[in-house]
C-alpha cells in the first residue's frame, strides 16, 4: 500500500510494474534536460535586450525540427516496448474473474472447481489493530506467487475498476462487457488497490486485496474455502 | 529521505540520476569554461556549458541504464538457472550428473 503523502509509484510486485516504473525513470531524466534547457533560455530571455535582426532562421528552425523528434523518439521507443509486452500472449496457469458490484467485488474461480466469494471491505469499527483503514477486506483474492494470472474484469450493475498499483494493473469493469488483463506477481505479499471509476456513494469503500502465496499455500487456501 | 532535481527527479532513489547528474555537471563545467579559454566568448562558452551538460547528462545516462537493463537480464537468467537446478537435481535433467549406460562412449 502506499505511504502516507507517498507521491511515488509503489514497489512493484510485476515484472510490467518494474519496467512502467524504469520507464518513469527515463522520462522523468528527459524531463529534467528539457525543463534545464527551458530554464536557461527563460533566463537568457529576462535578462537580454529585446531587439531581433533576424532575417533567416533556417538553422534555429532546423534545430528546433530535429531535437524535438529525438526527444520523441526516446521516449517512443521505450514505451512501445512495454505497450506490446503487456499485450503479449502468455499462457496463463489461472484464471480469475473479478466482478465488481455496488459496493463490492466478487471472484470467481473456475478453473477446476466453482470457487467463488464476495470481497467487501472491513468496516473501519471492526477493524483489528495494525490494519489498513479502508483497505482490508473479509476475503482477499489469493494467487500463487510467480505463475501468469489471467483476470476477467466485469461489472454488475455500473462501471468500476480493478486497480493494483503494485501489480501495474488497472482494468475497467464494463456491465456486458469481459476484460482481460494478466500478471504475475513475482514475490509473495499482500497487495492493495482500489476501485478507481466512479460508481455511486461507496466507490471508495470497495477495495481490492490480492494476495499472493506459493503455491502449497494457495492450494490449501482454495481447500479450505471449498469446504466451507 | 529523498533529494528531488526540480521537485519531480529523486537522485537519490534512481539508479544512475546521481552520476548523470554529477558527471552532466562536470562536462559542462570542461566545455564551457573550454570553450571560453578558447574563444573568450563569455554568452556563446554559456550557451555550450548548458549544451554540454544535457548531452553528458542523457549521453551517461543512456549508458548506465543500458548496463542496468543488461545486469537484470542476467539477474533474471541467474534466478531461474538456480532454480531449474533446484529443480532438477538428481534427474537425468541434471547437467552436473555424469552419464552412465548407452550413452558412455568407452564401452
């Protein structure tokens, strides 16, 4: 989860999340060359007389054609890579459905068996101590650590969101309507997010907790449920 | 505690924005005070100091995230290798087991 007045991204759990965030790097690096640039011309501006004899600016043109294309394509390319690699076909080990309700979300795992639950978040009162507020939930969403995950994204009744920032995932929940999106979650941990579209009084009281575990322990977790 | 360039680039957390930044620092400080011993041009000597420094700065930090990206690749390779060898020691997946059988050649 984040910190209080965090203004960063989170730790990623994912490799897409590891490669957004040294995308971030990158262009928050080209960021910093430009806003030097336009710093030191802003300054050279104040404190020059205004005055131009310029009759031919071919060359101030050319320079101001090409380093904006070289800009663009230094942050093109490495954006595209990441774009298609989030798109890559994997074959996932699980696949999960996440429906989104007013205010709740439930999932469903089908793969073998019916697995399916609500999730709904701890009410702050019932909140045992050292929790998250507004954050926890009576039933997290629990998948093996290191294995793809495929998540099905739907709604119920209005548009919500399926959003773990540590994970780099943010998918909308359309009614009549099935997202895809995948992950794999590269250690094991506890991840939070929030429902992230608007979707009536308590859209900021249905979060999401994903949980992931090797593969021993999420088993007997699916066990356990099943029984009950 | 973080250290932000211009209130969004944190040197101390990114890996390679400190030495860009530093070593950016230093080429500008070589081609303008350079380029005015050379020259005497005190506004143009300005212009290449700012130059020089964006293109030391992007220039190194091209090469250090370069090297980064290739170090993690190799972490990633390192990573499954150990744990391929977990996970096949002892079977004739193994590649440290010697062969045995047909497959010895002095038979």
């Amino acid at each position: 989860m984040a910190n209080h007045a965090q203004f960063g991204f989170q730790d990623a759990s994912s490799p897409i999340m590891e490669e957004l965030v040294q995308f971030h790097d990158h262009a928050m690096m080209t960021a910093l060359a430009i806003c030097s640039l336009v710093l030191y011309l802003l300054t050279l501006m104040l404190t020059e007389k205004l005055s131009s004899n310029t009759v031919n600016a071919q060359e101030i043109e050319l320079v101001w054609t090409i380093l904006p294309a070289i800009v663009l394509i230094m942050l093109a390319l490495p954006s595209l890579q990441i774009l298609y690699m989030m798109d890559e076909i994997n074959e996932p080990d699980l696949t999960l459905k996440a429906i989104g309700h007013q205010w709740y979300w439930s999932y469903e795992y089908t793969d073998f068996k019916d697995l399916t639950f609500d999730s709904y978040m701890t009410p702050t009162a019932d909140l045992p101590l050292g929790h998250f507020r507004l954050l926890e939930v009576d039933h997290r969403v629990v998948v093996p650590m290191e294995s793809p995950i495929r998540v099905i994204v739907t709604a119920d009744d209005v548009l919500h969101s399926w959003a773990v920032p540590s994970l780099g995932v943010k998918t909308d929940a359309i009614p009549g309507r099935l997202n895809q999106t995948s992950f794999t979650a590269n250690r094991p941990g506890v991840f939070y997010g929030q429902c992230s579209e608007i979707c009536g009084a308590n859209h900021s009281f249905m979060p999401i907790v994903v949980e992931s575990a090797p593969l021993a322990n999420f088993e007997n977790w699916s066990s356990l449920l099943l029984s009950q | 505690q973080s250290f932000k360039l211009l209130g969004f680039l944190d040197v101390k957390k990114v890996p390679c924005a400190r030495e860009s930044v530093l070593y950016g620092s230093l080429g500008s400080l070589v081609m303008g005070l350079g380029h005015f011993l050379a020259t005497s041009r005190v506004r143009r000597s300005c212009d290449v100091a700012v130059g020089g420094f964006i293109c030391t700065m992007l220039g190194y930090w091209v090469y250090c995230r370069y090297n980064l990206a290739q170090q993690r690749i190799r972490q990633r390779m390192l990573k499954e290798g150990m744990q391929n060898r977990i996970l096949f020691e002892g079977s004739y997946l193994d590649p440290g087991k010697e062969q045995t059988g047909s497959e010895r050649s002095d038979s």
